[in-house]
C-alpha cells in the first residue's frame, strides 16, 4: 500500500485553534462540525485566514485594500488542507508540527521518522 505525506505546519495549528466547532443535530445521527459559513469566527473567510497567519491585504485603494488573487488562491490552498491537518492531529493525537504519513485510505497519521 501507498504512504502518503502531509507537513503539519504553524499555520495549520494557528487555523485550528480558531475553528469554529458546532454540534450539528440535522442530518442522521449528528456528529461535530466546523461551521462551513464561518470556520474560523467570521462570515468572510479571507479576512480571517488572513488576520491568524499574518496576511494582509496588498491591493486596490490604499484606504479600502483587498487581497491579491495570489493570496486568495494561497489562503484558500491552505483551508483546504485543513481537512488532512485536523484528520493528522487527531489520529496522531500531537499537535507537533512536522512532517506525518500513513498509509493511503488507511490515515493511521504518525510523524515521519
């Protein structure tokens, strides 16, 4: 079988520590959540992102800035990985940054030796 690899970094720490954590009741038996509208606190996500990781908007009115398309599409490149870092640090039960791996559809997480 595959060993796949993930870096668990600070930033994806950083991101966990704000999710937003929820019970939701309304589909089958229920199960936790992180809230799709506002994982992270606010309705508008790349603020959010941007504000925990140290991004700061670089383009348009310097008294209305917006963030780049570059920053967008890296902001939104590491909220998607959020779904493996969160799986790595609960199946791992380490929130220590680093490199993990596990076996392909198995995701026994460990750290990488």
């Amino acid at each position: 079988m595959k060993t796949i690899k993930f870096n668990l970094t600070d930033i994806h720490i950083k991101l966990m520590k704000r999710m937003n954590v929820r019970y939701d009741d309304q589909c089958e038996f229920g199960a936790p959540i992180i809230c799709p509208k506002r994982p992270y606190g606010n309705s508008y996500v790349y603020d959010d992102i941007g504000e925990i990781i140290g991004l700061y908007p670089t383009e348009g009115d310097p008294d209305d800035l917006e963030f780049s398309l570059e920053q967008k599409v890296l902001m939104m490149k590491i909220h998607k990985q959020m779904a493996v870092a969160l799986q790595v640090a609960l199946t791992s039960q380490s929130f220590d940054v680093g490199v993990y791996e596990a076996q392909e559809y198995i995701e026994d997480w460990h750290k990488a030796k």
